[in-house]
C-alpha cells in the first residue's frame, strides 16, 4: 500500500472518530438538558443523633486485624 492511500484512509478513520465523537456529546446534552426538567431533591435537616440505628444496650463485637511486619 503507498503512502498516499494510506493517507486517505488515516483521514476517512480519523472522520469517523470525530463523527462519534460528536454524536456522543449530542447524546449526552440532550440527556441533560431532559433531566433539568425534573423537580430537584431538597435536603432534610436530621437530628444529630440520626446516624445512631438500634438500640443504645445492644451487645457490640469488635474484631481487630494487625498487619505485624
């Protein structure tokens, strides 16, 4: 194969790249933009004793790991 259809096909891959290239953008905007629409999640304010779950004299085991080197 010469050097000049070697070119061409280095240009026609390298346009296809860029083709995909832009059409996953434009996937990717418009699915954005269709979720903007949607109402957004507002933040509740807890009590600060709400990362407690369970009982306060429920029976605890600890396991301890050491790397001894």
């Amino acid at each position: 194969m010469n050097n000049r259809n070697r070119f061409w096909i280095m240009l026609g891959a390298g346009g296809v790249a860029v083709a995909i290239a832009i059409a996953i953008i434009a996937v990717a905007a418009l699915n954005l933009t269709s979720r903007s629409e949607a109402t957004p999640a507002v933040a509740e304010e807890f009590p600060p004793y709400t990362h407690i779950i369970g009982e306060a004299d429920a029976p605890v085991t600890v396991v301890e790991f050491g790397d001894f080197q």
